[in-house]
C-alpha cells in the first residue's frame, strides 16, 4: 500500500509535469529552458526533439549516478512517461494558444508552477527524482546554494546553449529561466520541503521491496 500510494504520487507528478510544459509551450512566447536545449541538440543532430529529451534524460542520469545521487524507479517513469504524456496532450488539443499577449504571460507563469508542483510531488516521494531534477539536486547537495538559484542557473545555462544551436528562443525563454527559481523556491517554502532530506531509494531496493524480498 505504502508504494501504490508513492507512485500514485509519482505519476500524478509526471502528467502534471507534461501538462505545465505543453501550456507553456502554447504560450508561444519561447520554449522553455530544456525545451529550447533539447530542440537545439535534435537541430544539430538532425533528431526528434522528443528523442533528444530522453537521450539529455539518460546522460544526466549517469553523471548524477556517478557523483552519488541514487536513480530511483521514478528517474525512470519520468524519462519515459513525461514525453508521452505531452504527446497525448498536445494531439488531444486541450491546452488552448494563447492568442493575446497578456493572456501568453499568465499562461507561462501558470504552465511554470505546475510544472514545480509536480517536481515537489515526485522528489517528495522518495522513488528517485526526475533526470533533470535529480542533476538540480546534486548540484543543490554538493555546493549548498539554494535550489531556486541552482535551478534559474541550470535553466540559463541551457537556454543559451540551446539557443546557439538554434532552438526556439523568446522573450518568454528569457522569463520562464528567471521564474522558474522563484516558483521553486515559493512553492517549496510552501510545503516546508527541503530535497536535501529525501532519502531517495534505487530501483533495486524499491523492487526488492515490492516482491518482499531482500535488498540484493
């Protein structure tokens, strides 16, 4: 019961995740951060924007393994599971485009805090944190700064590089980089959640844990 209710949480993180980056992508005001280095790289590498998101996905996954971040089973889902679900998204045609720039602004800045609600709801269930989360983490533990700052660098960061291979870049690219940190900062002061206390477990205990066997 303990873990239907963590990836409940966990899947409820994903699809929210896949919703805030498809209504800040009907924004039309600029991809967000990842979006534009992940449509940067497929430009130059002559690949689907999609299949580069889960490629950036499997690198970050092995350098924060690497430095000793744990890769949970919710690493994995959110590879996985976000780029499909924006898909099932964007073909169903819910979110609505943004036809007047006001109406653009507030639905980036809405799109942007889902997606950190999101990114709340599956660190904060212990099963791993999302690739890119999971590198804002590490970064997070090993320098002390704090997480809103490391995330507004990571997303300027990419937002440059992605933008000089040629990814969609606007104004509201520019904005989200900045808000993003904000909205994380506000959000997890909100739900007094710290991810440095999250004691993250890998697949293989999660597993072994499930079918009530022991950790191998």
């Amino acid at each position: 019961m303990k873990y239907t209710r963590k990836l409940l949480r966990v899947f409820l993180g994903i699809i929210l995740y896949a919703l805030g980056v498809v209504i800040t992508i009907e924004a039309r005001i600029g991809f967000s951060p990842w979006e534009v280095f992940h449509a940067g790289l497929a430009n130059v590498l002559n690949l689907q924007i999609g299949t580069m998101s889960i490629i950036v996905g499997l690198v970050l996954i092995t350098i924060t393994a690497l430095l000793g971040e744990k890769i949970g089973i919710a690493t994995i889902l959110n590879i996985v599971f976000i780029g499909l679900v924006m898909n099932l998204i964007l073909n169903a045609k819910i979110v609505p485009t943004a036809q007047k720039l006001p109406i653009a602004v507030i639905q980036m800045i809405i799109g942007l805090f889902i997606m950190v609600f999101a990114t709340y709801l599956y660190i904060s269930a212990g099963l791993g944190a999302g690739a890119r989360d999971a590198f804002m983490v590490l970064i997070h533990r090993k320098t002390g700064v704090k997480v809103g700052i490391v995330r507004s660098l990571i997303e300027i960061t990419v937002t440059i590089l992605g933008a000089l291979m040629g990814g969609l870049f606007g104004w509201g690219t520019i904005m989200a980089a900045v808000v993003i940190g904000v909205a994380l900062q506000t959000v997890f002061r909100i739900f007094n959640f710290d991810p440095r206390t999250v004691e993250h477990e890998d697949v293989k205990t999660t597993l072994a844990s499930m079918l009530n066997r022991p950790v191998p």
